[in-house]
C-alpha cells in the first residue's frame, strides 16, 4: 500500500489508536462506533500493563483489521512488525525504541511507515529512511502512556514546519476536540487519539467531533 504525501496527509485526519486496555466497552464495538463517526485511519496498539500476548493478541488484531476492511480504513500495527506482516496489515508505526527505520522499510516494502519522533534529528533520520509519516508528541499533557516524554505543546510542530520539512505530520497526547484545532493550524496534517475516543460514552459522537474540528480548519485553510 504505497501511499503519496498528498493521501498520506487524508490519511492522517483523525487517526485513532487503540488497544484492549485503552477501552472500557468491547474493541470491536468501539472501533466499529469509531468508524461510523469518521475516523479515517486506525493503529492497532497493545501495549502497557494487562495488554494481550501471542494467540489473542493476533485473534484481536484479525477482528480489528476485518472491520477496519470492511470500511476501507488502513490498519496499521504498532511496534509488532511480525504480526503486520503475518496478517498483511497495511502499515505500521515504530517509535525510537523499536528497529530502525530503514530496517523496517525493507521488511514491510511499500506498506505504510510511521515514526514517533522526538527531536529534529530523529526527524531528519526517519525521512531520509523512509517514513511515510511522523508522529510528534505528546502534545498535551496525557495519562494514557505512562513513559510519555515531556510534554511539547506546539512547539516542535512549529520547529518541523519553519524548517520546511514537508512530510505528513500527526500529533498525539491529550488532544480533544476542543484542543485539536490549534495543532492543525500549526501544521499537522492530523490528529492521533486513544482515551479521546476509547473512553467517551459515545466513541461515534467523539470521533465526529474531532473530525469535524479537524475539517473547519482545513477548509478555512
Ligand atoms: C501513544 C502516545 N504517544 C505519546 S502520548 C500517547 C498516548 C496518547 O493517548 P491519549 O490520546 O489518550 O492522550
Ligand atoms: C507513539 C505514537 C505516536 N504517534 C502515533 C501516530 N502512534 C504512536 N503509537
Ligand atoms: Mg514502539
């Protein structure tokens, strides 16, 4: 699924992110809802204290990526490369902690490729690597990855942008609808959420919200 920078960006709009311990309902019923409020890309992440193993962890991740294709939505696996390529997901997303980039792009090919990076060094690594996209964050101040590096606000979005680097951005950590709009305007081409989602009574409504958030300001753009 080798994807340009312009459907990369599309792509990267409201990103959902997800893993058995990040929701209180059941998985499927929350990425289901999720779907149906316009979520445009989903990342299967089990990860943290209580996450799956093995078996169930690749049983739950075929439920996912099945209704994530019945809607078109590209599945994308965080950290566990094998498993992507077991299921033939479509992407995956390593942070700095994990193989490297140009590792990881020869074992997936032209699947999707994202990179949680940090500074504009690990930046300037990830693109000439290969990334499709980077992750920057944590944005806001968030409870839902403990080992959450400090808290950035919109400050090394703003350093990537005034570098003119142009390689599709999403931001990630605490970020709502009421505080999404401020990143796209800072020149993020999208909005990555777990408990936002995850974890609000009505993950369809919560999903709408953000998109809609998201969309006023790129059609003011
Ligand atoms: C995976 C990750 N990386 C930086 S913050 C974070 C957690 C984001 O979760 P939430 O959207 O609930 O703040
Ligand atoms: C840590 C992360 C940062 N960004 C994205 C998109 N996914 C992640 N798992
Ligand atoms: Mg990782």
């Amino acid at each position: 699924m080798a994807v340009n920078p312009q459907a990369m960006k599309n792509l990267l709009k409201v990103y959902f992110i997800m893993g058995s311990t990040n929701c209180h309902q059941n998985p499927e019923k929350v990425l289901q809802a999720a779907i149906q409020g316009g979520v445009t890309l989903f990342q299967f992440r089990e990860k943290g204290a209580g996450c799956l193993h093995g078996k169930e962890k690749e049983s739950l991740a075929k439920k996912l990526q099945a209704i994530c294709k019945e809607s078109r939505i590209p599945f994308i696996v965080n950290d566990d490369i094998e498993l992507a390529l077991k299921i033939n997901a479509d992407g995956v997303h390593i942070g700095q902690d994990d193989e490297t980039a140009d590792t990881v792009r020869r074992k997936i090919g032209s699947k999707i490729l994202g990179v949680s990076v940090h500074s504009m060094k690990e930046a300037e690594t990830a693109i000439r690597q290969g990334a499709d996209y980077l992750g920057i964050g944590p944005i806001y101040p968030t409870s839902t990855k403990a080992d959450a590096k400090a808290v950035q606000g919109l400050s090394f979005l703003t350093e990537l942008r005034s570098a003119d680097i142009k390689i599709p951005i999403v931001g990630i950590g605490g970020i709502t609808f009421e505080n999404a709009s401020p990143l796209i305007e800072a020149g993020a081409d999208g909005v990555s959420v777990i408990s936002a989602i995850s974890q609000a009574d009505s993950p369809e409504k919560a999903a709408e919200k953000l998109y809609d958030a998201v969309n006023k300001i790129m059609r003011n753009a």
